[in-house]
C-alpha cells in the first residue's frame, strides 16, 4: 500500500519494465467545508509532466521544482506507464495519458487510477459529488 511519495518512487523502480511516472499538478477552487471531515470543490489542472523514477530524488525536490515553474497549485495526481521489452517509454508516448489525465479532472471522471497528494505529501482522497469533488 502507498503511505508516501517515497513507497510510489520505490514500487516504480521495483516493476520489472522501466516505469514513467505521470504528474498532473491541480488548483483546487471554491473549496469547502462538507460534513464527515471532507471538503468540496472544483480542480482544475494546472500543469502535466511526465518524470523517470530516477529523475526525482524526493517529493519535497519535485515540489521546489514545481514551484520554479508555478507555485499555483494545491494537489498533485500521480500514475505512472510502463515500457516494454526492456526500454522506458518516451515523453511522446506519455503524451496522450498526460491529456487523459487533465481531461479525467475536466470532466468529472473516476480518478482512483490515480495517487494523489497535497502539498504536504498528504494522500488525498477525491471522489466526484453533483458536479464539485468530494476531497
């Protein structure tokens, strides 16, 4: 089971085909509370990357890196792809799973494909709620 950033880099370099992992930074707007300790709202993606395990020494890293970029978001959502044969995927092959990702936030879809973070490398559970995200 993943408790932190760090088990998801581990179980990445542990798969027996070199792994690509796929990040998809969000905003969340409008948050808040609900009842039961959630909180609802809408996301919106802010930016997608796609990383080698080995590319990322720790989450703390990624977000400094993140935030050179932007430091306008608040969750990150984490999957990763698998090569074959041997040989990691390439950037233009994450390409088209990077745009599923952004469009599965756009439109309500069922994100429990995903791992998903706060800021503070919090696991975040989202679930979609009338139109707004049940976090």
């Amino acid at each position: 089971m993943i408790s932190s950033f760090q088990d998801l880099l581990d179980m990445a370099h542990a798969m027996d085909e070199p792994q690509r992992l796929l990040l998809l930074l969000a905003k969340t707007d409008a948050c808040r509370p609900g009842g039961d300790d959630t909180h609802t709202g809408t996301l919106t993606p802010i930016i997608c990357v796609d990383k080698a395990p080995d590319e990322i020494a720790d989450f703390g890293s990624l977000v400094a890196e993140a935030d050179q970029v932007t430091n306008d978001w608040d969750m990150m959502l984490v999957t990763s792809l698998s090569g074959q044969g041997g040989e990691p995927p390439t950037s233009a092959q994450a390409e088209p799973h990077l745009d599923r990702m952004a469009n599965d936030l756009r439109n309500g879809q069922d994100l429990s494909r995903y791992v998903i973070f706060d800021r503070h490398e919090n696991l975040v559970f989202i679930q979609p709620s009338e139109g707004v995200w049940r976090i």
